[in-house]
C-alpha cells in the first residue's frame, strides 16, 4: 500500500503524540477536531486564538500550503458548494455562483503580497515587515456568502491571522459546510484545525458580541450602512466593504455595441449582487436613442414605460418612518432572474434572459436604489456635464465603483475627477476592475468607507520596524 504525503505525515503525528513527543505546533487543544464550525463565539474566538499561536510558529511556506487547499477546494469543489449556496440562498444565478468560488480560488492574492522594505544608510539597517493583526472577526453577506469567506480567509491568512466569521443567516449552511471542509484538510496536512471559524447560528446578537470580543484584534465586514456603521463604531481596527450604486456615463463617441455587451455582462452577472455592478445608466442626449438600440441587438430586453411602472410598484417598497423613510429593493426580488423581473411587469420573456433596461426619468426609484436585480434604468442628459453630474448625485457620495463608455480621453478624466471612486472603469464591464477581463487583482472584499480599496493579505496585516544601529550599512566608512 501506498502512502501519500498527508496520510504519512497524520502517521507521524499519531505515533508522536503516542509517546509523548508531539511537536509543539500540534493540535493538543480541546477544540481539534470542530473543523472551525461552533455555536458560541466565545468558544470560536477561543479556538481561533489557539489556532493562530500555532500559526505564529509556522514557515511562510506553510501559510502557503494552507492557503492551496482553500485554493484547491474552491476550485475543485466549486459545482458542489457553488449549487449549495444557490440552493440555500435563492439569490444569483448557478452558473456565476459556481465560477466565483473558482476565480477566487485561482485570483485571490496570497503570499506573494507580503514584501518587506529595507533602509540602509550611515546609521545602519531598518528593516520594515508585515505583521499580523491576530483574531479577525468578519461578517460576511448573504450575496456571496462563501466566496467572501474564501477571499477573506486567503488574504488573512497569508497575513499570518486567523478569523472568525458571523455569516448571514441566509448563507450559514454552506457557510459551515465550506469552512468544515477548509479546515479538515488543512488539519489533515498540517495538524492546525480552526484557522477559519464561523457561527453556525449566527444572529444579530451574536455579530454584536463578535464586534466587542477583546480577543478580536481587527474587524472586516462586508454589508450595508448600518453593519458598517457597527465597526466603524466598535473601537477597534476596522475594514468595512460598504455599499454601492454605481453609475455609467455613455456619451455620443462610445462604441455602442461594445458598450451593450459591457452593461450587459457587469449588470446581469449574478443578478447584479455584486457591489460593483452597472446600477443605473446616464447617457447623453445624442447617445441615448443609438445606447438603447445596441442594448437590443446584444440581447437584452426593453421595457416600456408602463411596464417599468409596474415592475417599479412591486420591486421597490419603502422603509423606515418620518425622515428615516427611503425606498429599497423588495427582498423577493433581490437577485432574482431577469424572466421573474419581466413577469411582474406584465411581461414574458425567455428564461435565460440575461437583462431588462429601460429609458425612466431620474426620479424613477431604480435610479437611487442599489436594487441588485438585473433591470437597469437609463436616463436620458443634456451632454456629458450633465450626465457626470447625475452619477455623481445617485452613487451618493460611496466612493466605491464608476464606469464610462467613451472615446474621449477628456470626458475620462472630467469623470474621474468628480467621482473619485475607488474603482473606474473606462470602456469595459464593472467585474474589469477586478482583474476579470482587465489588469488587476481579486478580491470580494472592497473597502471603501474606510479607504483600503481592493483588499489584499497587506491589508491585514501591522507595520513592525526594526532597526540595527549603526552596523550592517557595509558601504560607508568606519
């Protein structure tokens, strides 16, 4: 019989822990075994803390090995866990929640984000290193419930921590399963359990506790206004993935057609879950008519005014009381399929449509809501000023995703100027500022609110300085 590495090395580890020769950096805690799953967060961040004082005393190229089998199982697992969260969520498309689990695999920076700095000078040597922060404790969404927990647990721990996640209630089984079945491999190989955990039932309260744990030293949350006011407000370090509702701007020097297949691939990606998808279109008055017609030949269906109403009535509501009252996206038609979109306004139209747009006026609801549904309304502007000025207005000051269509270099630039987004994309699909058909890298966690952008392992990780006085600079003279 043969024995593969990680067989051989579980072998090893048993006959030592047999005879009382376990190797330091074994599991010889209470909570091996969980595989990262627990109803307490108390017991979670427990058991994460343990872990990450194994980590501490590991090689960067054992943090690499871990970090390949959370890569392997996304990738190779990605039809099974991708039809889980479909299944769980009833959110998205099946196609897409499939292929997000394998590009995160593939695209998530790792290891080879952490350099050091080196000054050398009369006075000697600093060297400047990436340290890790410890406990994170992350809240994750229900739009993409395991990819931001992959994307996540990649960047962190490469960063050399471990974390805690309080999922959505809507996503926490293929939370679980995914961070069981991380953790059990990565025991298997390396004999530390519990570098990823998750609350199984997680609730309000239980994110709330999250946020005040003193054994969490740094907070990453990806959600709405108020999830993000809650780290920011909790005292401790925070990396907060806030909300969007990003504009594009098309004006008469686009190549229209290109342009269609753009909104289209960005807007009806996943139902338009993602953060950074095409929300609302504003076009010049001379390109509007020609816009509309490209969006036709590229497949997506137009609705007319009375079915936009129609559709307006039933999948937007309103919230709050007095001067907290706003409208947002129904919850039924968060990510639901184009077909269901056109059925509640009157309409049937082919299952696998991608995409219903439409010409409304700026007061129409889709315009300010970041609706996550695949209708995306297009308002007609004077000129380019005009249309800068209203995707400034309707992304509400976010900060986080901008497109253009164009061929003038200077309308790019007026429109980068007044949106200072973290994310601008010229001539292309929203996900290209990600790395997916543009330059770049991946990740799911974007942080705006609090400034780190695309977030990568350096995001997580301390400044630590240390300095040799006036030895090792060989270059000077005594």
């Amino acid at each position: 019989m043969q024995l593969d590495e990680a067989t051989l090395r579980g072998v090893i580890q048993q006959v030592l822990a047999e005879v009382g020769q376990l190797p330091p950096s074994s599991p010889t805690n209470g909570f091996h075994g969980r595989n990262g799953v627990f109803t307490c967060v108390d017991e979670a961040v427990a058991a994460a803390s343990e872990a990450f004082e194994q980590l501490s005393r590991r090689t960067i190229e054992d943090r690499k090995r871990i970090i390949d089998h959370i890569r392997r199982i996304s990738i190779d697992q990605c039809v099974e866990l991708g039809t889980m969260e479909m299944e769980e969520t009833g959110v998205g498309r099946l196609e897409h929640k499939i292929e997000k689990l394998r590009t995160l695999g593939e695209r998530t920076p790792g290891v080879e984000f952490l350099k050091s700095e080196v000054f050398s000078g009369d006075h000697g040597l600093a060297v400047i290193e990436r340290a890790a922060y410890g406990v994170i404790g992350a809240i994750t969404p229900v739009t993409h419930s395991l990819p931001t927990i992959t994307g996540n647990a990649v960047s962190m721990i490469a960063g050399g921590n471990t974390l805690v996640v309080n999922p959505h209630p809507s996503g926490k089984r293929v939370a679980a399963e995914g961070v069981r079945r991380f953790n059990a491999a990565i025991a298997a190989d390396l004999g530390i359990d519990n570098l990823i955990c998750v609350i199984a039932e997680p609730t309000l309260e239980s994110a709330n506790a999250l946020f005040a744990h003193r054994g969490i030293a740094c907070i990453c949350v990806t959600g709405g206004p108020a999830v993000a006011r809650a780290a920011l407000n909790s005292g401790k370090r925070a990396v907060v993935a806030g909300p969007g509702n990003p504009p594009v701007v098309v004006d008469e020097t686009a190549d229209f057609d290109r342009a269609a297949r753009s909104i289209i691939q960005g807007a009806a990606y996943d139902n338009n879950l993602l953060c950074i998808a095409e929300k609302e279109v504003f076009c010049t008055a001379e390109a509007m008519d020609p816009m509309l017609a490209a969006m036709e030949r590229a497949g997506a269906v137009r609705l007319n005014s009375t079915e936009i109403d129609r559709l307006t009535a039933a999948a937007i509501t309103t919230v709050g009381e007095g001067e907290h009252r706003h409208d947002v996206a129904a919850k039924e038609f968060i990510g639901k399929d184009a077909a269901v979109l056109a059925r509640a306004a009157g309409r049937e139209v082919p299952a696998d449509t991608e995409l219903l747009f439409g010409e409304t006026a700026e007061s129409n609801p889709f315009v300010p809501v970041e609706q996550m549904m695949p209708f995306v309304p297009f308002v007609r502007c004077t000129d380019i000023a005009d249309a800068i000025a209203k995707a400034k207005h309707y992304e509400h000051g976010f900060r986080h995703t901008a497109i253009i269509h164009t061929n003038n270099v200077r309308h790019m630039t007026m429109m980068g100027r007044a949106m200072d987004t973290t994310l601008f994309v010229k001539n292309g699909p929203s996900m290209a500022s990600l790395g997916l058909g543009g330059e770049g890298y991946l990740s799911f966690s974007i942080a705006t609110p609090t400034g780190e952008g695309v977030t990568t392992p350096l995001t997580f990780t301390r400044e630590r300085r240390c300095s040799l006085v006036d030895d090792l600079h060989i270059l000077g003279r005594d």
